[in-house]
C-alpha cells in the first residue's frame, strides 16, 4: 500500500512545478494587462512618426505608419514591411505596421537597414550613416508583396542598474529624447526609467515623520546614487539639493511619458528594504540592522554599513507599498513590472532556505500591496557573484517565493556566466537571457560575437524553455556599437546569425559602402578582439588606465617571464625582444587575443583612409582601435620597464618607463582627435545641470571622482575602487594617468640610482595627494576635437610598427 503522506509530498512538488501550458497562461496574462495600459493607437503612430522626423526628416511623408493587432501578427509582437500602393508621385512609398510603435520603429530600422545600407548607433560611436538612403520618391520596393518579423519573445530590455549613475547622470532632456528614439529602433520595449527615485523617496519618507535634514546623508552624490539605492553607501559625494530633486522628477515625467508614447513598458523601483539611519530613532521596535562595510578603506562610517530594514517587519510592507503608491501617484498607472535587487552583493543573514522563502514573499507583498498586479523584476547577478551562497535549495527557495508568473529574472551574463543551463531554467522562473558586456562604462573594444548570435537562439528553443526576453544590460553604454546592434537584433531572429556575412553587411551600413581591406580587418577582429572566449568579465585593466600599486621588489625577473607567447608584439625597436602576458604576478593586464593579429587589422583599417575620411563612424573606429593597439602595446611596455628594475638595468628601465608615459601622451593627442573621447564633455554636462556655484563645485567633483578614485581614501591608502570606471579620455590621461606613472616611475628609478628599496608607501601617499587635489580641481577641458584623426593615427602606427 502507497504511503499517503508520500502521496500528498509528490502532490505538492508538482503543483510547484508549473506545466507550459500554465507558463504561457501566466506570460499571457502579464502581456495583455500591460498591452491594456497602452496608450491609444493614434498616440503611437504619431510617435513613431516624430522619431523619424528626428532620425530622417527629408523623408517624412515617404512612409506611413500604423498599429496593428497582434492577431495579425500570429499573436506575437511583430513588424510588417510593405510597398505602399498609391498612385500619387509625392505620397508615402513604404507602409511600415506594428504592434506598437516600438515595433513600428523597428521596423523603419529595418528597413533603411536592409534596403537602404543605412546605419544607426550612439552619438558618441559615431552617430548615423543615412548618406546611402535613396532620395524621397527613389526608395527601394518590397519583393514579394512584404516582409514580416515577429519576436522569439514577447520582451526587450534595456539597462543596468548603475547605468543610471555611469551613463544617464547628467543627461538633460535633449541626450534623453535621443537615447529613447535610439531604444526604438533597437526594439527596446521594456527599459528602466530608474531617474528620480530620491524624490519620490523624499516624499515617502516624509510620510514616516523622516525630515530632509535626515536624508542629507541618506542619499549619495549624483554620481553615486546607484550604490546608495542599493544600500551599498551612504552620502558619498552628497548631499542632494532641492534643485537636483526638482530636476530630476521633471526630467523623469518626460521620460516615462515619452516611453509610453512608444509603447514602452517602464521598470520602475521598488523598495530593497534599505533605510535612513533615523527610521530607527523613530520606529525602535522595528526590525532593523546594520550592513557590513561594502569597499571602504577602513570601514568608516561616514560612508559606509548601512540600515537594512528587515522584510519580514511589517513595517516593509508599509513602506514598499507606500513607495509604489507613489510613483502612481506622479507617474500615472503606467505599468506592473518593478525591479527589486534586495540581495545584490549583500547576502541574506542566513542560508536557511525557509528563511530566504519568507524574505522573498515579504518583498514581493509590499509591491503587491501598491499594485496588486506587481510583477517582480530581478537581477540574477547574484546567483553568480554569490554563487557560494546561492546553492539550488537557497535559488528555489527565493524563485519559488512568489506565486509563479509574478517574477521575472534577468539571466545578467548570459552571454559569458549563463545561469539559466545550471539550474533547470531558473526551476521554472521567466528569465531574461541578458548581456552584460560592459563594467564601468569602460572604453575597451571586447565582445563575444558568437555567443551573443547563439545563446539566445539556443536558450529560447532549449527543452522546457522559461525564456521570455533577450537583454541588455551593460553598465555603462557608448561603446563597441557592433556588440550593441546585433545583440539588438537578436530580439527579432529565432535562427542564428552567421556572423561573418552579418559583419560584411554591418561595415557596408556603417560606413556606406564597401571597402575590401575593411572587411579583411572586421574579419580579423571578429576572430580576436570579439572573440572573447575564457569566460573572464572584461573590467579594462590596462595599465595605462589601472595602474599597478604594487612593489614589485620581492620578484625576480623568473617570476615574470613565461614562454607562452601567443600575445606577443612584434619585436620593439632595438631588436630588444620581451615576452608578454601569463606573467606571474598580482597584476596583469587582460589579453584575450593575438595582438599581432589586431596589428595587422589596424594596419588594413589605416589603408582604408583615403577611400573614408570624411565618415565620423570611420574615424570612431580608427580611434579606438588605435587606441585599443597602442594600449596593449603599453602593457607590454610596463611589464619590460617592471623586468629590467628587477634585473636592476637602468638603462633599460628609463627606456621602457619613458615609452610607457610616451604613450600616455600620444593616446591622448589621439583621442583629443575625435569628439568623442574628451573628458571636458563629461565635466561640462555635469556642471551644466548645476544653479549655484557650490553645487557645480560638487557636482564637478563627483564628476571627476567616479572616474578616478570612486570612493574613499586614507593618506596612504587608495580606494578599493581607484579605476573601477577609468575612462580612456583625452584629458584624463594628460592629467591624471600621465602624472600618476611619471611619479610611480620617479619612485622605481631613484631606488635603482641610490640602491635603496622602493618606497612604495611614499608613492602612494605622494600620489593620492595628487589625485585628491586632482578630484577637487575646476581647470577646463576641450569639449571639441582637434587635430587630424587620420594622420596622428597614420604617423603613430609609423612610429611604433613602421
């Protein structure tokens, strides 16, 4: 006879398991709530018309618009592409419908894309290439009657959580409109719209007798919101003015309408739990403890550990529920999706997986209880940075918390890390199968093309498939352009792409037409420098732009010399010859590639000039894979002025260490070449947001701290951050990078010539008074480029690969 309470136990783990049939009703239902909150069709259109406007406005009337059901599309998002019939000479000449006006303008993308050999990325990777677009009554017609393309899967997505702080800090309205036209074309439907929190939060607390004078030290700086959203810090680089609040809540309302107009589903906030250190004085029952320190120096308190309040006190679910109640209340019931991170880099008190299930439905309750439709949207960079932790039964017990369908997670590295393989599919959760690319905002050329024109294809058609959305989710954004727009694509392919003919395609829309030698050097770069393939997250660790602090007197020349060559340079000048990488030391600089090979992509890239000179998505490239080329060639150079101090060679060591800062220098005469690499463009919009000159003063300093320093320091002690988000910007090397090796250099040289140790902790003191004096300074940067691009790169490859 069957155990009955084996019988009743095998019961209750298949009701937790849904089937796919309940998996799609749940998707289902969250789909059409949301499409129900839409605003009216005509809306839309007139949208998407204005985007083109702003894209192409000579050809406004060649195209004509329209929202159709998703019935027509096979009930899936899609966009359908046609020859408009019309007898009239000067009326529209292509009819582009969609399911909403996102679709809509992916569609238009498409089309000017695949018929017209255009191109479209950021601004600052080059802007657009539309030269190649017929004129208005000359557009090339749809075979075959039209076109249609309909997504794998109903969601896009957009954003990390500190992009806001690395990428959207001090963007005004104008940046914004052009960043939302750009989501549009990419088929980004359900973006962040993270701006403003901290006055909806004013407001909340407000309710709960917290004062502003309070707050002041809650919030962080501008620059540094992202962590103290997070429960990271508090107050550094604060506090935040009325004007900054005021601001930001206008700026936000344009945001999320304009996101609307399109057809967008906005991810608002919700509430982490993390609290003012006042909330404490006046709830004193209330459940409530103290972070440990997160990347100070020495734990000071000023900044760092800060107030959890903990879910499961009732007063949670007041205060979530109140912040939702909020954001209605200014924004308009304008979605159900909420983005939550309670355990980002912060781990749960307990592993006791009953313990996590009843933190998880806390959270979800308090959103629950400002919409009673909230679905939870969570990053799942957890289940990776905290893999020790987040073992199976801990992953269920916190997946498995929420009734199914009202959680969503974003598989955050997919394209390197993917979650979703090693755990049954999140056990049954909605994923978004996201890359993550990018930290920092940093400037390096780095990619997994393969991966990225795979791994969502074979996630998506994968046995008991929970995949709902493709993603992106980068840090900082305005780099590597041909990452972000196949990556883009792959929300509309349900087949792989084959990258080599799709990159043909790509360098003939990106520069407007066809050159042989820069497809042989896209070719080449497609097999290394987008090749990326050992799984290691691409932090910029050059040295150029995260400098050593080190002492490197208790190695020997052995310890650094190695026989694997494969990333070695050509052999410098002198015949001197020094191996490079798999170096056994505590710092080393990623090398994913053949640098030689990369030297011989530069050198076809170079050879196409003539033919492209006046193409500003050209001269973006050449820029940065100059600057990509030299930058390795600098690590190289460090490691043999490191090689000839142990081997006590002064001669040698001079040589090195002047080229290292040589470099330095020509980099940044380099990228002073191109708009789009100029550190003055990031002070002046961060001041340009500023009312008094004590707030341009701090905001000038956040500016210049987050990409130096970060956070906090000791006078012998750099922060645990210094370089996190470096920057390869001209300016910043010349005043900052430059003077840093020059004096660590100094240190190095003068123990050789006086046959004393290196006094590392003189350097640091000496230099972090530099930096601090640095970081605090308000001389003026060039926000315009000068020089000839072409020549400075042509005369800089002649000089170190001539």
């Amino acid at each position: 006879m069957a155990n009955p309470f084996i019988s009743v136990f095998l019961i209750l783990i298949i009701m937790q398991v849904p089937t796919t049939s309940s998996r799609t009703e749940a998707i289902e239902a969250i789909l059409n709530r949301l499409d129900s909150k839409r605003l009216p069709s005509s809306v839309q259109e007139s949208a998407a018309k204005s985007v083109l406007k702003r894209l192409l406005p000579t050809h406004v009337d060649s195209f004509e618009f329209k929202i159709i059901s998703k019935d027509a599309c096979g009930g899936r998002g899609c966009f359908l592409i046609e020859n408009y019939n019309s007898s009239s000479q000067d009326g529209p000449e292509i009819m582009i419908k969609g399911t909403t006006a996102v679709e809509i303008a992916s569609g238009l993308h498409w089309y000017i894309k695949y018929w017209c050999g255009a191109h479209v990325s950021w601004d600052k990777t080059g802007g657009i290439q539309i030269a190649s677009i017929p004129k208005p009554g000359s557009l090339p017609l749809i075979k075959d009657g039209g076109v249609m393309i309909q997504r794998p899967v109903p969601w896009s997505y957009y954003q990390n959580v500190v992009t806001s702080s690395y990428s959207y800090v001090w963007w005004d309205w104008e940046k914004w409109e052009k960043e939302i036209d750009w989501m549009a074309l990419q088929g980004i439907n359900l973006p962040l719209a993270f701006t403003a929190q901290e006055t909806i939060w004013q407001k909340v607390f407000m309710d709960f007798n917290i004062s502003k004078e309070d707050l002041k030290d809650f919030f962080g700086g501008p620059a540094f919101l992202a962590w103290a959203r997070m429960g990271n810090l508090h107050g550094w680089g604060g506090p935040l003015s009325e004007n900054w609040l005021e601001q930001q809540l206008a700026l936000q309302k344009k945001i999320v309408f304009r996101m609307l107009e399109l057809g967008m589903t906005p991810v608002l906030p919700s509430f982490s739990g993390n609290v003012p250190a006042a909330l404490k004085k006046i709830f004193p029952s209330a459940n409530i403890t103290r972070l440990g320190d997160w990347n100070t120096v020495d734990g000071d308190l000023r900044w760092c550990c800060t107030y959890l309040l903990n879910p499961s006190d009732p007063l949670f679910i007041e205060i979530g529920g109140a912040f939702i109640r909020k954001q209605i209340e200014e924004y308009g019931d304008v979605t159900d999706i909420y983005n939550c991170d309670t355990f980002n880099e912060n781990s749960p008190p307990t592993s006791d997986p009953t313990f996590i299930s009843s933190l998880g439905t806390a959270v979800y309750k308090a959103m629950s209880k400002g919409d009673k439709d909230a679905v939870w949207l969570m990053q799942g960079w957890l289940f990776y940075s905290d893999s020790t932790f987040w073992k199976p039964p801990q992953m269920k017990a916190l997946l498995h918390s929420v009734p199914f369908g009202k959680m969503i997670v974003l598989d955050l590295f997919a394209e390197a890390k993917p979650i979703w393989k090693n755990s049954s599919q999140f056990y049954g959760t909605p994923y978004v199968w996201c890359m993550l690319h990018n930290f920092g905002g940093n400037i390096e050329m780095y990619g997994i093309l393969d991966a990225i024109s795979s791994g969502p294809v074979d996630a998506h058609v994968s046995e008991n498939s929970t995949m709902v959305g493709v993603g992106m989710c980068m840090e900082g954004i305005e780099q590597n352009p041909v990452v972000y727009e196949l990556m883009s694509e792959m929300a509309f392919r349900n087949e792989k792409v084959q990258v080599l003919e799709w990159l043909k395609s790509y360098t003939h829309r990106r520069y407007g037409k066809a050159i042989q030698e820069v497809e042989e050097a896209w070719e080449i770069l497609y097999h290394t420098v987008y090749n990326c393939t050992d799984g290691i997250a691409d932090h910029n660790t050059d040295f150029i732009v995260e400098f050593p602090d080190w002492d490197p007197s208790p190695y020997s020349k052995s310890d650094i010399l190695n026989q694997d060559n494969t990333n070695k340079l050509p052999t410098l000048p002198g015949g001197r010859r020094f191996l490079f990488q798999q170096i056994n030391l505590p710092v080393e600089a990623h090398q994913w590639y053949s640098a030689q090979e990369v030297v011989k992509a530069l050198r076809l890239f170079l050879a196409a000039g003539n033919n492209l000179e006046e193409s500003l998505t050209y001269r973006y490239d050449l820029v940065d894979l100059t600057r990509q080329v030299l930058s390795k060639l600098a690590n190289q150079v460090y490691v043999n002025a490191v090689i000839a101090f142990l081997g006590k060679d002064l001669e040698v060591f001079t040589v090195q260490s002047q080229k290292f800062v040589q470099l330095i220098e020509d980099i940044n005469v380099l990228l002073a070449s191109d708009d789009n690499f100029l550190l003055g463009t990031w002070l002046e919009s961060a001041k340009k947001l500023a009312v008094s000159p004590s707030e341009m003063r701090q905001y000038e300093w956040n500016a210049r701290t987050q990409v130096t320093m970060w956070y906090d320091t000791t006078e012998i002690n750099q922060s645990k951050l210094h370089d996190y988000a470096n920057k390869f910007w001209s300016g910043l090397l010349e005043s900052y990078y430059l003077p840093r090796a020059s004096s660590y250099f100094r240190y190095l040289s003068k123990s050789l010539k006086e046959n004393e140790p290196f006094r590392l902790e003189e350097w640091r003191k000496e230099w972090i008074s530099l930096s601090s004096k640095w970081q605090s300074g308000n001389e003026s940067y060039p926000v315009k480029a000068k020089g000839d691009f072409l020549a400075i790169s042509k005369a800089l490859f002649k000089k170190y690969f001539g």
